[in-house]
C-alpha cells in the first residue's frame, strides 16, 4: 500500500526496469521471504543507501470512472530524493476545471513544506500548525516510512510466489474504506476489500511494479498499476513553483497579510499560532490530527476559505 508521504504523498508504466535483470532459470525460493523482509527494503533510508532517486507512476485502470473518482486523480508521476519530493497529477478523467496540479515537497531545517499550484489559483504554500517538535517528528515519518507499508491501515499479508523471471510478487488486502488509495470510497465499495500485488527483485525486495484491484463480493475490478523506476532525470520544477520556494523561503514579505490559527479556543488548553505570508501566495493550514477549523470559537460555521488578500483568524476545534 502506497504511503501518502511518498506521492506522493503516493506517487503514486511502460518502464523498462533494467535494474532488476536477473538469471531467469534461477527463481528465488519465496518461503524465506516476509512480509516485513520486504517493507524493510522499500524504506526510504534503504533505498537512498542503493539509489539517488526514484520516480512512481500511478495510472488509473483504462476506462473505469469509478476508480477514478476513488483515486481522486487519473494519473500521477513522482520523484523521490533524499530531500526532496515532486509530483504531478493528471485530474482530465474527473468533471473538474482543475486539469492537473503540481506539487513539491522540500526540506529545511528538518522539516518538509509542500508547495503546490493548478492552473486556476496561485500557487499555495502549506502551513503545518504545530509546534516545531511536532513539525519534526512529521519530519521523521517521511524519512523513516515505507514505500509500501500499509500494516497500520488493515493490510494484511496474503502470499507471496516466485516468478519465472527471477522475481518475486507478494500479495496483499486492506478494507477500501481504511486504504489510503481510496480517497472517496464509492458506495458500490464499501464492504469491499483492495488486493495488492506487489513485485519485487528476489535479491534486493526493491518494488519494481504494483497492481491493485477491487475484490468485491461479485467481482474482481481492475484498479489502478504503479511502476518504480530508479536513478533517473529529474525534470525542472514547475517555473512558478520555483519562484514561490524562494519567496516563501525568504524573510521578505512585500504585501502582508496574517493568518493566525487558535486551537481549543477560550478553553485552558488554548493555543494561537501566527503566520505571516505575502498575498501573492496562498497558505494551506495543516492541522493536528483529530481537529477541524472554524470560523467562530463555537464551532458552529466552518471555516472554507478566504479571500486570500485579509488578515484572518481560525478556530481548531477537536472533532
């Protein structure tokens, strides 16, 4: 199961994966491989001790709005370094007017910012809400997690077999309603289960290749292929997502505003964080697991937006 921080996150074909040409007539023996074995090697701290990066492609299955609808994109390309993350999405398969987005992670000072932009807004810079020992340890699962550990979430090891090839594939099932790969679980898929085939290099466990399906009670659904390719060419960032790096990552501030977010409002628990940002850049606040922003201390009007130009102020409240 892909990890949202990788893309990234998940993501997440039509490679060629020559890193993983092995002597066909020697299959290794799966038996001696687990589960965690493999989660193991996919960690990002093992795979930047072999490799400078990798890239993820995620395509949605030909043809199915459904399963695009629950991906909640159509196709996304992802790169991968030591510290940094870019993606694009594709959304042309969706009935949006945003055709497709793109997103960079980078990171300073221990921690990771996300930086993204479509073409029918300014780009936005994320605000992680929380303190910087918070910050850090948000930090700390990016660098420590794996590409495919989904354990926490309900997936379960189901088998693993040796191919002809000298590859092994693993597979593996989650309920669709905990699956980070679902995002907008169809009423069709609720009591439904997602099957993950994993294929690995029989040496070094390294995925080279996902195919995810939809068990449900009547029917085995196609849902979406992930290919890995490593060491390749980065390409350029986005300009405009260049330009807000270096904005955002400077002290200067040429129009104002301030964003200030209160958790546990008029309560011994209170909490005010402060942000100023210019307004030629959005800010996305992320907040703490379990809370939801408001516009009043009641929690009565929740909190959709700004104009993006006025000094606002927020109220996190747990859910």
């Amino acid at each position: 199961m892909k990890k949202c921080f990788l893309l990234f996150p998940l993501l997440i074909a039509g490679i060629t994966f020559s890193t993983f040409a092995k002597d066909k007539s020697t299959p290794k023996n799966p038996e001696s491989v687990t589960y965690a074995d493999i989660i193991k090697a996919n960690s990002k701290k093992s795979l930047l001790k072999r490799h400078k990066n990798w890239k993820q492609t995620t395509i949605a299955a030909e043809g199915g709005a459904l399963q695009v609808q629950a991906l909640d994109y159509y196709s996304r390309v992802s790169y991968s370094t030591s510290d940094m993350m870019y993606a694009e999405f594709d959304y042309t398969s969706l009935d949006t007017p945003v055709k497709s987005t793109k997103e960079l992670y980078t990171k300073q000072d221990s921690c990771w910012t996300l930086f993204f932009k479509d073409e029918s807004s300014k780009s936005i810079v994320q605000w992680p809400v929380m303190t910087d020992k918070e910050r850090k340890s948000l930090a700390s699962n990016i660098d420590t997690g794996s590409i495919l550990d989904g354990s926490d979430l309900g997936e379960k090891f189901e088998s693993i077999r040796a191919n002809e090839d000298g590859s092994l594939t693993m597979t593996t099932t989650a309920p669709a309603a905990t699956s980070t790969d679902v995002r907008f679980l169809p009423e069709e898929w609720k009591d439904a289960k997602v099957e993950y085939a994993y294929t690995v290099d029989a040496d070094s466990l390294e995925l080279s290749k996902l195919e995810a399906f939809i068990i449900t009670k009547n029917a085995s659904i196609k849902y979406f292929t992930e290919s890995l390719d490593y060491d390749v060419e980065i390409p350029e960032y986005h300009k405009e997502l260049k330009e807000l790096l270096k904005k955002a990552a400077s002290n200067i501030i040429e129009n104002p505003r301030t964003i200030t977010v209160i958790y546990n409002p008029d309560t011994k628990d209170e909490e005010r964080f402060v942000r100023s940002a210019d307004i030629s850049y959005g800010v996305l606040p992320l907040y703490r697991d379990g809370y939801k922003p408001f516009k009043d201390k009641e929690g009565k009007e929740a909190f959709s937006g700004s104009d993006g130009k006025s000094n606002i102020t927020i109220y996190a409240i747990k859910d």
